[in-house]
C-alpha cells in the first residue's frame, strides 16, 4: 500500500559499503526508485538548514560535476543543503537518496508530497514506527549516511552544526571528508568549515578534488617486500632476544606506587559522576553498562544482545545512548568497552 521496499543486509541490493562498517542497520526501508549504491562511486553531503546564496550556487555548479562520473549523492532529509543536493541530483538525472532518521511510514508521506523529492530519487530508513522514532535520530542517521558513502561532503556549517558531528561520524568510519572554503573567515555561519580545514579536512573547490582522493584509495600500495632471512640473521636475532630476556630477570622489579589522597579523591569524584549519569538511564541502559563491567568492560555486540534478550535495533539505540552519555564507545569489529571518563 506504501510501496516501500525491504532491504535485508543479506541481500544484493544492500549497499556494500554500508554492510563494512561496525554495526549496519540489518534492514533498511526504502521508498521510491530502487538503489544502485554498490556499483558507482556514492557522496554524501551536509550542511546547514538556512545556506546562503554562495553555497546553493556551489552545490549547482559541482553536482554535474558528480553526474559526469556517474556518482550516487546521499543527504539527509532536512531542509536547505539536504533538499538543494537532492534537487539538483534529480535534475542531473543522479536519482539521489534521501537517508531518514525518522520512521518511513512518517517521511514517505512528506517524500510523496513535497514538490522537491516528488518525481525521482528515494528516501530510506531503519524504522518503521511512527510513534517511537518520530524525534530524529541524527546518530544512527549519520552512520548510514556516511557508512554507505565513499567521501562526505560539507557544504556550509557553523560551529555547532549538525555537520560536524557528521563529519565526526565519517572521520570515525575511515572516510575522507572534504569542505567548501569559508566564504568568509570572521562570519561565524562559517566556523564549522574553519575548524574541520583546520582539523585536516580537504578542501573542495570541485568534484575532482574529491575522485583524485577516492581513485588514489582504490589503489592498493605494494608492501615492501622483505630481505630473505639467512641463518646468520636469525641467530643474532635469538641472540638479541635471548640477552634481552636475561636483562629483564636481572632489573629488580619496582614497587607499585601508592596513590595519593588527591587521586583516590579524583577516582572517588569519577565513579559519583558515572552513578549520576547512569541514574538518569533507562533500566536496559544500567542493565548494559553493568553486563559490560561484570565483563572487565568489554564486550562483542551479538554477545551483549544475547545476554539481555534484546533485538538488534533496540540494542542499538540503547548502546547509542550509552555512547552519547560518554560511558561507552565503540571499538572495531562490533566491540563496545566502557569509556574511561576524565574528571
């Protein structure tokens, strides 16, 4: 009736990309064209709700650009940069992807009416109620929007966007991350694009830039190939280890130093905090945490849902809420371990 698509992570239609990073959504709902994510080159882009006049001619002139390369463009589903890439994405016939931190059931009725995502493209989303992801989840949003892309984007931020914590999120996934030039250095609508140029970012100045960074990661670089090892080698190499071993024995071991009142007052104001933060979690939250430190404070994900009985999706928002608290963080391979917070 909706005509929404279900993409299971086991099928071909899933973006393989987004299957690679360290906890991808095990279903995706997709509402519009089918999705050609695997194949092609994928971009994401963010920035502001309210661009000015230089960034919206910026993202026309560079998106014909990304069309000549036959590149896939990602955004969110927000007003301003989101919808103007995903405009001229339709315009440039690139079927553009909308990513959704709502339920589809809420989103596909404003993509079915809304004059600048009618007629092409497609909007897709993790859930499906309604009711319980009405609020945006722009952290489980930006793992998928940068997870299924080569390269993000940053069009225009200040320095408490959105886009940097999408940039964050890229940064984290091992993506490169490039930036539009502030137009201006003293307006703060541009200080988000200051500080990620500052913090390493590339600059953009059109979409070459961003295919010279994705062509030059697809070329694997030769490992240097080793000298054979000789029965000379190897002696002296035992040899080595075999003084160095003797050494070790032979240094007297030195007696582990006694904290001091200021540090066991400072473990004291730590563990408070922790008990402060946790109070204000939900039951499975301090259930979470607690399995984590029964487990010396590091777990594998499936592990983790086994033991609480949880699905997937609820353990992901749960973790992800453990995370934006700043008791936990996520490791590579589906490992979490809780955080060592600083006082």
């Amino acid at each position: 009736k909706k005509d929404i698509a279900v993409i299971q992570i086991t099928d071909d239609e899933y973006p393989k990309r987004l299957r690679r990073i360290s906890c991808p959504p095990p279903v995706l709902f997709v509402k519009g064209r089918p999705l050609r994510l695997s194949s092609r080159p994928v971009i994401a882009f963010g920035g502001t709700r309210k661009p000015d006049r230089a960034s919206i001619k910026t993202i026309r002139t560079i998106i014909p650009q990304f069309a000549q390369r036959d590149a896939a463009l990602l955004s969110g589903f927000e007003p301003g940069i989101d919808r103007e890439v995903f405009t001229q994405g339709k315009r440039n016939f690139i079927e553009p992807v909308a990513v959704s931190g709502k339920g589809i059931l809420e989103d596909s009725e404003e993509f079915d009416k809304s004059e600048e995502l009618v007629g092409g493209g497609a909007i897709i989303a993790e859930f499906t109620d309604r009711d319980r992801f009405g609020n945006i989840r722009y952290a489980l949003r930006n793992r998928i929007l940068c997870g299924a892309a080569d390269a993000l984007v940053i069009i225009e931020c200040s320095a408490d966007s959105n886009g940097l914590k999408i940039a964050q999120t890229a940064r984290e996934q091992g993506k490169p991350v490039f930036v539009l030039p502030p137009a201006d250095i003293t307006d703060e609508r541009y200080f988000g694009q200051r500080d990620l140029l500052k913090t390493g970012a590339y600059p953009l100045y059109g979409a070459s830039d961003v295919f010279d960074v994705i062509d030059a990661s697809l070329q694997e670089p030769r490992k240097p190939s080793s000298p054979a090892r000789t029965k000379d080698t190897y002696t002296v190499s035992y040899a080595d280890k075999k003084q160095k071993k003797q050494d070790n024995k032979s240094t007297p071991k030195k007696d582990a130093p006694i904290p001091s009142p200021a540090e066991n007052k400072k473990e004291k104001t730590a563990s408070q905090e922790i008990e402060r933060i946790l109070s204000s979690l939900s039951d499975t939250e301090r259930k979470m945490y607690g399995e984590l430190e029964a487990c010396g404070g590091t777990m594998v994900f499936d592990e983790l849902v086994r033991r609480l009985g949880l699905n997937v999706s609820e353990a992901m928002l749960h973790l992800m809420d453990l995370r934006m608290a700043g008791l936990v963080r996520e490791l590579p391979g589906r490992v979490y371990e809780l955080a060592k917070r600083r006082i």
